[in-house]
C-alpha cells in the first residue's frame, strides 16, 4: 500500500486583507512537490505578499494554508519543527556585522545549539546526540555551498566587503544549507522574490542558472515572482497570473509562451490596453 505524496502547498479560499484592500480574495491553489513555479502580476497586485504568506513572516485573513501537508503557522514560537522554507529576497538579507561564513551557517548554528539535550527539561531529547553537528563539519558544510554558487575565499569576509551580485550569491548559497536534523525525505520550499530585478543580462543569467541549481540540489520545490520574462521562461515550469485579488491564469511555461489569454498577452507584450489598469484614486 501506498502513502499519498502531500502537495508542497495546498491553499482553500485564502484571502488577505489589509484595511479595505483585498489582496488575496478566497484564492485555491495546489502546487505539488518537486515543481518550479512563477508568480507573476502587475506592481502591487499582491505578489509579494503572497511569498510571504507561504513563508509565514503574514498570516492570513481567512482560509487555509497547509505546506507539505501541514498548516503553516510559522509566527508561533514554540514550533519544535515548523515548514523548511526558505525566502531569498530581492535584497540578499545578509546581517552586515557577521562575516560570510556566519551568514550562510547562521541556520546550521542555531538549529545545532537548539537541539542539545537540555538536562533541566529535557527539551528536544527526541534528537539524537549523534546528530550535533562539530564546527568543523559545519564549515566543511558552508565552504562547499559557496563553491557551488561559484564564490571562492570570502568565507572571512563580511557583505560590505562584496559586491552587490556577490551579496546575492551568498543569499543563494544560504538557501543550499540543509538542516540536518529534518527527515531525509523532507523537501524544502523555495521562495525567490524578484531575483533579478535591477540585474545585468550575464548576471541575471547566472542567477536564473543559480535558482534552478539551487531547486535541484536541495531536492526542493520553488516558487518565483519576477516581472522579468527571460527569468520566468527559464526558471518556471508553470506560470500563475495574480491580479485583482485572484487568480486569473494557470498554465505551462508552454502555455504561457504561446496563450492569446488577454491578461498574459498583455503581461508579455507590456501594452496598455488590455484588463490590467491602474485603480482610480
């Protein structure tokens, strides 16, 4: 007998609201596990609060949303094992007083320190001593993450001494470190805000590079906004329209390519005719 593979995110009639502005408005939505998706959408129709509703830094309005089978309620301290996800943000995020080493093991750290044996209570005994991790092993961790976003000899360095695009890279390299203390059946979800807005072609070329790199390592599913269509052709295999509170399109990067939907064609070719207008003030 088979086990039922849960969708990494399975979402019933969300809605988010802020004031008297509906941002998400009874929303469905499945995305099963291993896929890449892209959200895309006008400015402000609620794309990036919906990355951040997946990774619990929100809570919604209504509604329900279970990641790999469970409901996120990542705002709750006392989560012994909450969601693995994993946001890289537009801007990389990176704490500026800790070197690179400590930024990218800044996880591998905590979690390590948070599951030794507690002899007063006792707390996460469930963990095996076995699995602390050395400072040795840890580094050996985060040297090969950064080599595979191809950063080299800047694990002492601190992000004020990089460059913008290597400041990126190191967020990538961040979102490669595994806990080790999950079951090695759990798969993470990835979230990748506007990636490579503001990039050069070559240097969003290599983040595009990077985002599929970084899926296919960490065995993960992935969910990217970007306006950008170079960056959605190439990192999504499925493409999801938000706009007016809903979702107006769902289909294959195929699809998407090739859709004479207004709302796309619009999106793709940048006009301004078409159903997505500025509000009235």
């Amino acid at each position: 007998m088979t086990t039922a593979i849960s969708p990494a995110v399975q979402i019933d009639d969300l809605s988010m609201i802020w004031g008297k502005n509906i941002v998400l408005n009874k929303v469905n939505l499945t995305i099963n596990q291993g896929e890449r998706i892209a959200i895309i959408g006008p400015s402000g129709s609620g794309k990036s609060t919906f990355l951040r509703l997946l990774a619990g830094l929100l809570l919604p309005s209504s509604g329900n949303l279970n990641l790999f089978g469970d409901k996120q309620e990542y705002l709750r301290l006392d989560q012994i094992q909450p969601p693995d996800v994993r946001l890289v943000f537009q801007n990389p995020a990176l704490l500026a007083s800790l070197s690179i080493e400590e930024n990218v093991g800044f996880m591998l750290r905590s979690q390590s320190k948070r599951c030794q044996p507690n002899p007063l209570k006792g707390m996460y005994s469930h963990f095996q001593k076995d699995k602390n991790l050395s400072d040795k092993k840890i580094h050996e961790i985060i040297i090969s993450c950064l080599e595979e976003v191809g950063l080299y000899d800047v694990a002492d360095k601190f992000p004020g001494q990089l460059s913008g695009g290597m400041q990126k890279r190191v967020s990538f390299a961040r979102a490669l470190i595994n806990d080790p203390f999950r079951d090695e059946e759990s798969m993470p979800l990835l979230l990748f805000d506007e990636p490579t807005a503001g990039l050069d072609p070559v240097a969003s070329t290599r983040i595009e590079d990077l985002i599929i790199k970084t899926t296919r390592l960490t065995k993960g599913c992935s969910v990217l906004v970007s306006h950008v269509l170079t960056t959605i052709e190439r990192c999504a295999e499925r493409v999801i329209m938000l706009y007016g509170g809903e979702f107006k399109w769902d289909g294959s990067i195929e699809e998407f390519k090739n859709s004479d939907n207004p709302f796309i064609n619009q999106f793709r070719t940048g006009s301004l005719k078409g159903p997505m207008q500025p509000k009235e003030l």
